[in-house]
C-alpha cells in the first residue's frame, strides 16, 4: 500500500481510541501489579563488606596507577577465591546446607566498591535469614583461604550482612510501570495495525481522493427499534 | 463504548417516515434528491439504477427513501424492484410480490394493472413479480427496453433497484437501459477494491456512472468529520424540528 497516514489522520486515530488504549494500558499494569506482589516469589538480598590488606612490604608508598589498577584486579582475584569450591564447600559444610557449591555460587555476587579495595558480597535468596547467613558465613570462611592463596597481609571484615526486611525483587512499582508501558504501546500498535489494514471506505473524503467518484449523498446510519414483532425475538 | 460498535448489518433499514425520521435522516435524503436532480441538468437522467458490490449496504433502502422522497416533492416517481433474484422492495413497502415486472415482461399483464400505487408515500411501484429462471437475460431483453420507453413519458423518474453487481452481472446487463447509475457504498463495510470492480463492471458495459451514496455514516463520524459546522449548526437548532 503506497498510501500512508498523515498526521492529522494519526491524531484521529488515537482520538477515537483513546478510551481502548487507556484501559488496556490499565488493565495491563493491574496485571503486572498483581503478578509482582502475589505471583512472582520475593527475593531478599544481604551484603557484607571487607577489605584485603596487602602484605606489609609495600606500605608508606604513594598510591600510583599502576596500583588502582592492581587493586582492581585484586578485587577480581579474591572474588575468584571466595568463589572456589574450597570456600563454598566449608560455608555450605559450617551452616549445614543441603546444596552443593554450584548451587551457592549462583546466589553469590562479589563486586569492588567503586574501584577501592572494598569487596562487596552480596547473596541473594527467597530466605531473608539464609541470605544473611551466607553472606556472613562467606567472610568469616574466606580470609583464611585469601591469606593461604595470595599471602596476602590480613582481612578486615567492615560490615556485617544484616537480614534484609524488603525484598529487592520484584519490584512492584517498576513492574507496573513496564506492565503499563507495554500495554500501551502493544494497544496502540494494533489499533494502527487495524486500521492499516483496513480497507473500507469510510468517508467523503475517502471517495474524492481515492476513488475519483462524485458523491451524491452522505446517509447517516439510522436503525430505529424493529416494528415487525417476532423479528426482534429471534435475535 | 470503548469504541466498539454494536455490529447493526442485518437489521432492516427502515423506510424514511417523514413524520418520525430524525432530522438529519431526512435531510440526508433530501440532499441526495438535489443532487439527483442536478445531475439531471442538461442531460435526461430519468431512468436510474442503484446497484452495490454486495448484498445488505442499502441499495433497496436507499432506492426506496430516494423514491419516496422525490415522491414527496411533488415528482412522479416509479420504483421498479429489477432485483428478480431476492426482491425486497415488496417487504418493505408491504406490498404483494405479483403482479410485477416479470408478469409485465412476459406480457400476461398490463403495466397499467401490474403497477401498484402508494398513496400514503405518492409514488408508484412494480414489485418484481414471480422469480425467473433467467433474470440476467429477462433484464437486457428487448422487451425490457421496450417497457421501459413505453413507460418513460408518464413519469419524471424511474427507480430501479438491481441485485449486488460483484455477484450477479444483472446490474450492468441493465444499466444499458438506464440514463444514469448510482453506487451505494456502505461506510465501513464496502471495501476500496470492491467499489473499484463495480465501477470497472458498470464502464465495461458503458454504463453512466452519476456517483455513488456514502450509506450508513455513523453521525458523530459525519460531526467529528467535514460536516463539522454544518451539522453543528443544525444540532442546536434542531429541536425546532424534533416531533415526538
């Protein structure tokens, strides 16, 4: 079809259908509502901090670049660390998990804190109390294994992982706005879709344009209440 | 509404009452009488057919309030129902189907005797009669074309209603006898390449195209739309109109 909508014809369009847009836009951030607070499961989130000091040899001199950028790939180191097998098998073994280290490994995420030495682990879990327990469990359970491995100089616990209260997942206010942004975007595609595919005429002004016809008369519609009885019956 | 419109396709048109018709209705109509008469300028537009590309977008209703309403304004109208497949003038006018136009065709009638006159609505009516086997050839046969001449001097218009053109070449095998013929496109319903293989048929047997009727509009789609301050205006002053 080489025929395309103007703009005024859009603004019709979106005119007549305001009312089908706007509620299934509603309609759809209900849904997405209701499926953030009672479908989908919470998800906790508990996260401790520590520090790794280097051995003592290279303390009193300045902080140089080369240095930022050491820290940086030892933050990856010991996240390497605190992820083996060897660490995760005691934590699972200390809180008498019934999973094996794969499946903590999944739950864990070891990030620096904005490019300092700080290490951040954080654990996710449906439980509030066992993502707190592992978390802490982590870092009581790493240092040795860091000061064994790299011969590092100590590790400083900083914080403790506390039991989350609110869950970070879902998140029913972004739910609901993605659920309602979709709808409204998927109502208003199908509605353009329609009437992109709709090759009725429908106007005068349809006629002139498209079909070079002289239009001797606009008819409304006009039903009033069958009069015949037994017709409206049957209906 | 959300928009969604009760779907009314297969609930009969009424016949334009005068009495209880609402205003625009019946200025819709008479506005279509004016350009009938028109296009009868400087030309004989007498005879006229209204054909569609599908059955139930209003070809009988439209022939019918078209008719009446010439009626009304003091012409002499015939209505001829040339649908000899599924007439329908006859149930809306309540009249019998015979006598009619097949009887006057095959001559076992007068047209004098066959005619029926509506007094209540001033126009004069030839229902269709028995239902041939062969409609398409009982339309384009002489003796068609002779009745109709024969005919053409007792009345100002002749109004023929014919059955879907994209179904039945009925409409084109007869539009040869007619001065003029006129399209009815349901709003809405009536598709563009529809109206384009009805006026390809209706140009192919040479026929006079007049125009076409845009037939039932939805109002607020005629108030939203071009007529916005012409029926605007008369909204407001439409309860100088209204008769309960």
């Amino acid at each position: 079809m080489e025929e395309t909508l103007n703009l005024r014809e859009i603004i019709r369009i979106l005119r007549q259908n305001l009312l089908i847009i706007l509620s299934v836009m509603v309609w759809a951030a209900v849904l997405g509502a209701v499926l953030s607070i009672y479908i989908i499961d919470p998800v906790y989130e508990a996260s401790a901090t520590m520090i790794v000091n280097k051995s003592s040899s290279e303390e009193g001199q300045d902080t140089t670049y080369n240095d930022i950028l050491m820290t940086q790939k030892l933050v990856k180191t010991y996240s390497v660390i605190m992820q083996s097998n060897t660490v995760l098998n005691r934590v699972t073994d200390a809180l008498g998990l019934d999973m094996d280290a794969k499946a903590l490994r999944n739950m864990l995420t070891i990030t620096g804190v904005n490019d300092t030495e700080v290490i951040k682990i954080t654990v996710t879990n449906k439980d509030p109390e066992l993502a707190a327990k592992v978390a802490n469990e982590i870092v009581r359970q790493a240092p040795e294994e860091i000061i064994r491995a790299v011969k590092a100089g100590s590790v400083e616990i900083i914080d403790k992982a506390t039991i989350p209260s609110d869950p970070v997942k879902p998140n029913t206010k972004m739910y609901t706005i993605i659920a309602g942004v979709l709808g409204l975007i998927a109502s208003t595609f199908a509605i353009f879709l329609k009437y992109y595919f709709d090759d009725t005429v429908k106007t005068e002004d349809d006629i002139a344009e498209k079909l070079n016809l002289p239009v001797l008369g606009v008819l409304p519609f006009y039903r009033p209440e069958p009069v015949t009885a037994g017709r409206k019956g049957r209906r | 509404m959300l928009g969604i419109r009760k779907k009314a396709k297969h609930i009969k048109r009424p016949i334009i009452n005068i009495e209880n018709a609402p205003f625009p209705v019946v200025e819709a109509y008479k506005a279509l009488r004016a350009n009938i008469q028109f296009s009868g300028v400087g030309r004989k537009v007498k005879r006229i057919l209204f054909t569609s590309s599908n059955p139930m977008e209003g070809k009988t209703s439209v022939s019918v309030n078209l008719a009446v309403t010439l009626g009304q304004a003091g012409q002499k109208v015939l209505l001829i129902d040339s649908d000899l497949r599924k007439p329908r003038v006859h149930t809306l006018l309540n009249m019998p189907l015979t006598p009619g136009l097949t009887n006057v065709l095959v001559k076992n009638y007068d047209f004098d005797n066959a005619v029926k006159r509506d007094s209540k609505r001033c126009i004069d009516v030839l229902t269709c009669g028995p239902i041939p086997p062969n409609p398409s050839e009982m339309l384009g046969s002489s003796e068609m074309k002779e009745f109709l001449e024969s005919i053409e001097d007792k009345y100002d218009y002749i109004i023929m209603d014919t059955p879907p053109l994209l179904l039945m070449a009925d409409a084109a095998v007869l539009s040869k006898y007619a001065d003029g013929v006129v399209i009815v496109i349901q709003a809405g319903v009536t598709t563009f390449d529809m109206v384009k293989g009805v006026i390809g048929n209706l140009q192919k047997a040479g026929a006079n195209i007049l125009g076409c009727v845009l037939n039932d509009v939805r109002m607020e789609d005629i108030s939203k739309h071009r007529y916005g301050t012409k029926y605007g205006y008369y909204k407001n002053y439409s309860h100088y109109y209204e008769k309960d």
